[in-house]
C-alpha cells in the first residue's frame, strides 16, 4: 500500500523527470515534497490514542479510513496528462496529499502491530511489514517506470490507483479482533452482543503531544536518531548526481541490501539484545563509510596523476 507509490514518485518518475532534462534542482524539490508528510508522522501517534474506542476495531478505523483517502488522493495523479514534466507542479500536490493519509496509514498499522503482535513476535514481524514495504517500493519503482516508458504516464498512474483501490478492499474485511463489526451501524443494530472499546488510559491530546516530544528528545531517542538523520540526509544529497542508468542501478542495490537487513534483523531480534544489534549496525555504517571515503581519495588521486602526466606527441 505504502511502497508502490512511494517508488512510483520517489524512483519512477524521478528517473523519468531526470531523463527527460529536468533540472536536479526540480527533483529534488519535486521528491522530497512528495514525501514530506512522512517527516512528520509523530504527530499522528497521539491523536490514534486518543481516538480509539470505535466499535470497529482501536485502530482499524484509522487504517481503513486512511488507505480510502490515499486512494482518493491518487485519483489526483489522473488529471495529469502526458508528458507530465508539465504539470510537476500537480504531480507534487497529488502525492503530498497521498503522503499525508500514506503516513497516518503507517502509523495506524505500527500501533495495530504494538497491540496484537505478542512481544517476542514483534521483531520478526517487524521485519516482514519492512520486507513487504520495500518490496512495493521494488514493484512500483521498476514496474511503473517501465510503464512510463512503454505504455504511458496515464497507464502508470491508473495501475497505480488500481493497486491501492485492490488493497483496500481486502484490508477492508480484515478484522482486528474476531468479534469487531466490519461497520459501526451494524454494530449499533447488535451493540448488546459485544461490549465497545474503551480507552485505557483517558489523556488529553495535549497531554500525550506532551510525553510524545519527551520521549522524542529524551536521550536516547537523540542517540539513535542523529545517525539515521545523517545516512538518510547523505543519501537524499548526493543521490541526484548520478545519471538515470546509474539512478536506477543504485536504488535497486539500495533495495536490495535493505531488504536483506529486514529479513536478517527481523529474525535476529528473537535471539540478541537491541543493543548487539545496534552496534553491529554502527560498526557496519562506519566501515562503509571509510571505505566510500578512501575510493573517492583513490578516483580523485588517479585522475589528478593523469591530469598532471606528460602527453606523448
């Protein structure tokens, strides 16, 4: 649900726009637009605490409510018209209102798993949902973009669009627990049969935004989220100097190799501590970027050694 769009904007288009002579500048600004809402999913978490006493399910409401306006949202993508570098600027609207319902699903779908998932389970599944993310991310990057090319941009999107109204569905008659009601009004018709969900602990929104921004620049949170910040920043700032082939040859490692460590960590987690873990992650960010550092020094070295090297007559 979360990946095909987000590899349809973020590496599918992207590509498309840079092979077609935009300027980096553009998409980059045209990426990173799109995705913004996603930096500020944190501040879903209270208010699907706070709201969580539907008859539906705590947090199915959420989800189906989200995954229904993400669709909707998409809808928007359509009233582009080929070739869409012209209408950038309504391609960044439709998929920033996407961004928005796509984060609110994210995040209602993390708090589902906290709820239901036993905890010795939830870092194996945690790394199935990564698994599955990415391999949307896989489908809507390489399946679309090769729409892009051979079909057309309103083929892509219409898939796309497609793609979302299908899971939505299904999402749609999955329950949370057996005895939830798919709708609230025929659970007001048989209210007697099952007692609604109550909130357990009764906070003010204010109140949980409050314990939300301790936690978030508690210490620890900043240890761990200072090193994710950098990766990420250097991947989104040097990723637009490569050309398209080189583009999409990185973004495909890329995938790859996280969806690897989604797998792996997932099953990990079941036998060592967060911590084991951590700094092996750390130790692996580090040797990576040495050797990164070193081949630059190397390329920079050799082609100023044949700047520099006499030319034969």
């Amino acid at each position: 649900m979360q990946g095909v769009p987000a590899g349809f904007s973020s590496t599918a288009l992207a590509n498309y726009l840079t092979a077609e002579g935009e300027q980096s500048s553009t998409v980059g600004t045209f990426v990173s637009l799109s995705s913004l809402p996603w930096a500020l999913q944190f501040a879903w978490g209270p208010l699907i605490d706070r709201f969580q006493s539907s008859p539906m399910g705590r947090r199915r409401p959420w989800v189906i409510g989200a995954q229904t306006c993400a669709f909707l949202a998409s809808l928007g993508l359509l009233f582009v018209r080929d070739p869409p570098k012209k209408y950038i600027k309504t391609l960044v609207i439709a998929f920033f209102i996407h961004s928005i319902f796509a984060s609110i699903q994210d995040a209602s779908v993390d708090a589902q798993a906290i709820t239901t998932i036993p905890l010795n389970e939830r870092g194996r599944i945690n790394g199935f949902m990564r698994g599955g993310f990415l391999v949307g991310i896989s489908l809507g990057a390489a399946g679309l973009a090769w729409m892009l090319r051979n079909w057309s941009y309103l083929g892509a999107a219409s898939v796309n669009s497609l793609f979302l109204l299908i899971f939505t569905v299904i999402t749609f008659f999955i329950k949370e627990n057996s005895d939830d009601q798919l709708l609230s009004r025929r659970c007001r018709k048989g209210y007697g049969k099952r007692r609604p969900y109550e909130n357990r602990h009764n906070y003010s929104i204010l109140r949980l935004f409050i314990e939300l921004f301790k936690g978030l620049f508690a210490f620890q949170s900043i240890r761990l989220f200072i090193p994710i910040l950098l990766v990420y920043a250097c991947q989104s700032a040097f990723i637009r100097a490569y050309n398209s082939s080189q583009f999409t040859t990185y973004m495909s490692l890329v995938n790859l190799c996280d969806l690897a460590g989604a797998f792996v960590s997932g099953h990990l987690q079941q036998h060592l501590r967060a911590n084991t873990i951590g700094l092996g992650c750390a130790a692996l960010i580090i040797i990576a970027f040495v050797v990164v550092t070193l081949s630059v020094w190397h390329d920079r070295r050799r082609i100023t050694l044949v700047s520099v090297a006499p030319q034969e007559s």
